[in-house]
C-alpha cells in the first residue's frame, strides 16, 4: 500500500503515543461513537414518533460527523501536515461519515421499516405497531460492516483515487 493510500485510508485501529499508551480516539473508541447511529435509531422509531424526531436524530447525527471530521483535520494540522493534507484528511473522514453513518444506514432502515409496516399492514390478524420498529432496530448490528465495507470500497474506487 503506497503512503499516500495509508495516509488516506480510516484508521481502524488506535494510535500508540510516544509513552507507549494508547491514544483514543473518543469519536471511535468511546460511547460518543454511538451518536452516529442516532439517525439509524430515528429511522426505526418513524412510525411511532413524530417527524421532527427524526430529523432531530439526524441532525445530532450529522453534527458527530462534522465534529469528528474537525477534530481529525485539527489533529492533523497540529501535527504538522500540510493544507493540501488536511484538506484531504478532512473530506475523507466526512464523506466516508456522511455515507457510512448517515445517508446509507438511514436509507437502509427506512427501508426495512417502511417494508416491515407494509408487509404486516396485509396480515390476517392485528399486529403490534411496535414491531416495525423493533425489527428496525434488530436490523442496525447487521447492517454496520457490510455498509462500512461498501463504503471502504466505493471511497478507495472514487474520493481517494481522485486525491492522490
């Protein structure tokens, strides 16, 4: 893998500082990580609550991707990289976040939820209103690798192809 890929390319795992400690990375390694699912939850719970819940869920969302994203250029700059690298580093983290955290996990489970309603608005015999949304829910853990690996792919087939 070339530098320019590795120095790209997310992170997966946590840095080492310089006395042997792990340095963490609190929007990755930390319960903050989980306000990137909040629009994933919203999504889940559409039927039952009102719309501007949901949108309240993704703006929380979207402003974890914009502090991580700050946060990784900050660091970078600090560090001493150059514009051009930060600016880099910074449109990588945020549209790797805004597609792996935000726009295809919300389609994902709008999705579901919507077919789960559908589907059981057909059924013979009345069925709790809750049950879109718990299936909403279950769906969240197994839809995270695969859509992160999707996104690893398409972002190494397109943004940082274009950028090296």
């Amino acid at each position: 893998m070339s530098e320019d890929k590795q120095f790209i390319r997310r992170e997966k795992d946590t840095k080492k500082t310089s006395t042997g400690l792990k340095e963490v990375d609190i929007y990755r390694d930390t319960f903050i990580r989980y306000m990137g699912y909040s629009n994933e939850i919203g999504e889940s719970f559409r039927p039952l609550v009102p719309k501007s819940l949901v949108a309240a869920s993704y703006g929380m969302a979207i402003g974890y991707v914009c502090t991580d994203t700050f946060d990784k250029a900050l660091r970078l700059q600090m560090d001493g990289a150059s514009s051009r690298e930060v600016v880099v580093k910074g449109g990588d983290v945020f549209c790797w976040q805004m597609l792996a955290s935000v726009a295809i996990p919300g389609l994902v489970i709008n999705r579901i939820t919507w077919a789960t309603k559908t589907l059981l608005s057909k059924a013979p015999m009345p069925v709790l209103k809750t049950v879109p949304t718990l299936v909403g829910l279950a769906s969240i853990p197994l839809i995270i690798h695969p859509i992160d690996s999707m996104v690893d792919r398409l972002m190494d087939a397109t943004y940082r192809k274009t950028v090296r």
